[in-house]
C-alpha cells in the first residue's frame, strides 16, 4: 500500500476480464483462410508448378486489403471478446473527457473507470472529504455507511495498494485509491494517478460541494423537525402556566374575596343600624383581608415576573424566593457573568418549582440549593431530606415537568434522584444558545 500527494468522495470502477489472444487468432485466421483459399482457386485455374510460385504472394496481398477492408467489424467483434488495455495517455485523456461532459455522478462513476482500466486494478474508487472525515463518493453524506476519519486511517485499511489525496493548498478535497491484490503498483501507474488527480480538481470541488449541500440540506430538515417540536414544547409550557396561574388566582382571591365582601357587608349593615362600634371589628377584619389579598398577588407576580431576577440574577431571585418559603431554605451560588434571559430564566423557574415542592414536605433540616456555572453549562441542584418512600422522586418529577418542558426547549436536561431519604433535583442548560447552523470554516474564510 502506497500514497502520493495531490487531491475526497467514492465511486467505483472496475477493470474487465481480458483474454490477450483474441485478436492475434481472428488475424491469422483471416491470412490462413485467403491464403487457402487463393491457393487453391489457382492451383484448379493454373499449372501447379506456376501457381506454386506466385499464389502465396497473392493470397498475402488479398490477406492485406481483406483485413484492411473488415478492419472495423472485426476490430469490434475482437473489442466484444478481448477488451484492449488502456494505455496511459489514452485514460488521461479519456479522464479528461469525464470531467467536462457528463453529470456528476456519470463523471465520478466514469473517472473511476478510467483509472481501474488505465491501471489495470481490480478496483478504483474516489473519497471525499468532507467535515466528518472522507466518505466513499456514492454514499449519502448525510448518514454515510463507510465513514474513515482522516486519511491515515484510509491508507491503514487492508484493500488499499495506492492512494493519492486530492488538495487545495493545504486542504484535502479527496483520494482517489487503487486495490490491486497480488499485483505491483507499477511507476506508471503513480504517474496516471497523480496526473488524472491533477486534473481532476474541479470536478472533485464540484462533487465535494454537493455532498456538503446535502449534508446541509439534510441538517436543515433535523434542524427543522428540531424546531416544530421545540415549538410544540413551548406551547404546552405555555398552557400548562396559563393554567396553573389561573388555578392559583382562584385559589388565591375566591376564599379571601369571599371574606372580604362578607366583613364588607357586615360593615354596612353596623353603619346602617347607627352603629359605629359594631362597624369596627368588621372593617378591621376587611383591611386584614385586603392586605393579605395584596400580599399574595405581590407573590403571584414575582412568580410570573421575578424583578430581582432581571435586576440581580437566578440566584438573588431564588434567595427572595426562599424567604417566603414554610421550610428554612438556603440558596448558594454566584455566576462569574450575567447570561441571556432565556437562560438564566429557564433555569430559574425550574428551581423555583423544585424549591416550592420541598419547601413543602415534611422533613429534617433545610432545602438547599447550589447554583453553579462552569463547563459552558449553568446548573442548579436542590435537594432536602423528605419523609415517604420512593413516591416523593415523582411527585418532585410531577411538579417540575411543566418547567422541564421549557428546559428542554432551550437545550437544557434535568434528571430526579434519591439517596438515603435525600431527594435531588438536577438541572442544567447551556450559557450559550447554539445557532442555528454553524458555518464551516471554508465559509468563515
């Protein structure tokens, strides 16, 4: 096995079985019949002494014009049978041809030809290189089945004899490689080779660039999939919100609205019965009602919309948070940097969630929270101490699974664990929202 330097993708070519005889026996069987045949019409139509003499002579001559008048029907009848070797120059040129004339594919599938029949190997093929590493020429580039990452590890594959890589610069395009078991890779058959991958650049450019188009085109359809079920995602976080906090605003005023018009009422009815005194306790009790009114709907705001979160950040909010919790809870953490809003609240709601359920149930010491950054990920863990069996690990998964869906749809993964009565939460996403198609360093110049 061997390589030369000069220019990626596969196609293949194939050399013909040849039997070397056919053409020297269809030509002496010509000269044998003329020469036959004129001999024998001159010995019947002269003297056998005279024809004896002059009748060979004739029956070359005939032998002559017969072979150079049948010359074509016998020249393909032989083709048929005995494929003649291509020579060098005439693959060259044959190469050459292929480059300009036909489609893509024809001209890959037809420049591999020309070399298995210039060099006289089994087999010739062409490699691409694309990102990934080189792919074989007629494979999908997208998800190909043969894929070999650089060309060390092409050249170390046992049916390789030769290979010579096709460059741009420093750059490699593709290889084009010869498979000649039990035979030598003759000098002149390198030379073929490096001259059809000299040639053969712009062709190659023009094969490389498809396959990378396709590969595109292929990663925009995952891409797009990608999205719509991103979108789909979203949505449902959307309704699943939309609903809790409807849910909770009903929670939250039906019961304290209720209490609140009957201290009203009571009021009114004291102050219609000229009675100030018994109007008294009544208004109390309806400002006490109201306040608490405010209060909540102060918490239902900083759940929708946290201000600290914007002004200070996932861990300043979850600490606010945590101060308005029924079990004690620490926050730790600080980000080195402030990110994007989508991050850092994706992140938060999360938490706040896992917080909240904890924060509800019963258990010895704290909840505790540790938000770090570091990895390109910012992550957060929550974890406390609970009483109750496995059941607690999915009624925390059950109470985050809203938010997870938001998670999911930035990229994020979240994952619930117990271990020795300590029930965890981890979650994570990444601190920067990837683009959506990357550019390739030929694009980047």
């Amino acid at each position: 096995m061997s390589s030369d330097s000069t220019t990626s993708t596969a196609t293949v070519g194939t050399a013909p079985l040849r039997v070397h005889w056919v053409r020297p026996l269809i030509t002496a069987g010509v000269v044998v019949v003329v020469l036959g045949a004129v001999v024998a019409v001159a010995s019947a139509l002269t003297p056998p002494d005279g024809a004896a003499v002059w009748s060979p002579f004739l029956g070359a001559a005939l032998a002559v014009v017969v072979l150079r008048l049948a010359g074509p029907a016998l020249e393909r009848v032989a083709t048929r049978l005995d494929p003649r070797p291509t020579s060098p120059y005439a693959a060259l040129a044959a190469a050459g041809a292929r480059t300009g004339a036909e489609s893509l594919e024809a001209a890959l599938a037809g420049l591999a030809q020309v070399l298995a029949d210039g060099t006289r190997a089994r087999r010739a093929s062409i490699w691409l290189a694309l990102d990934h590493g080189l792919v074989p020429a007629e494979a999908d580039p997208a998800r190909p089945e043969v894929l070999v990452p650089d060309l060390a590890a092409l050249l170390a594959r046992p049916e390789v004899d030769h290979a010579v890589p096709v460059r741009n610069g420093d750059a490699l395009r593709a290889v084009l490689v010869l498979e000649k078991p039990g035979q030598a890779v003759t000098p002149a058959d390198r030379r073929l080779v490096r001259d059809v991958a000299a040639g053969a650049g712009l062709l190659v450019r023009a094969a490389r660039l498809n396959a990378r188009l396709t590969a595109r085109v292929q990663r925009a359809d995952d891409l797009g999939r990608e999205l719509s079920e991103s979108r789909r995602r979203l949505t449902r976080a959307r309704d699943a919100e939309r609903r809790r906090l409807v849910t909770e605003l009903a929670h939250v005023t039906t019961d304290r609205l209720e209490a609140l018009r009957a201290a009203l009422d009571e009021a009114a009815t004291a102050l219609d019965a000229d009675d100030p005194d018994g109007a008294g306790p009544a208004l109390t009790r309806a400002l006490e009602g109201l306040e608490d009114l405010i209060d909540r709907f102060r918490v239902i705001v900083r759940g929708v919309y946290p201000t600290v979160l914007t002004a200070q950040g996932p861990v300043g909010a979850l600490e606010e948070m945590a101060a308005d919790l029924p079990r004690a809870t620490t926050v730790v953490g600080r980000l080195q940097e402030r990110l994007a809003w989508e991050v850092e609240s994706g992140l938060y709601y999360v938490a706040a969630a896992a917080l909240t359920h904890l924060a509800g149930v019963e258990g010895e010491g704290p909840v505790e929270a540790l938000v770090t950054h570091e990895g390109g990920q910012l992550a957060v863990q929550v974890g406390a101490v609970v009483d109750g069996g496995t059941g607690t690990v999915d009624a925390l998964r059950a109470a985050v699974s809203e938010d997870a869906d938001r998670l999911a749809a930035l990229g994020g993964r979240l994952h619930v664990e117990r271990d020795h009565g300590r029930v965890r939460m981890v979650a994570s996403v990444p601190d920067d929202l990837e683009p959506v198609v990357e550019s390739s360093p030929e694009e980047r110049g």
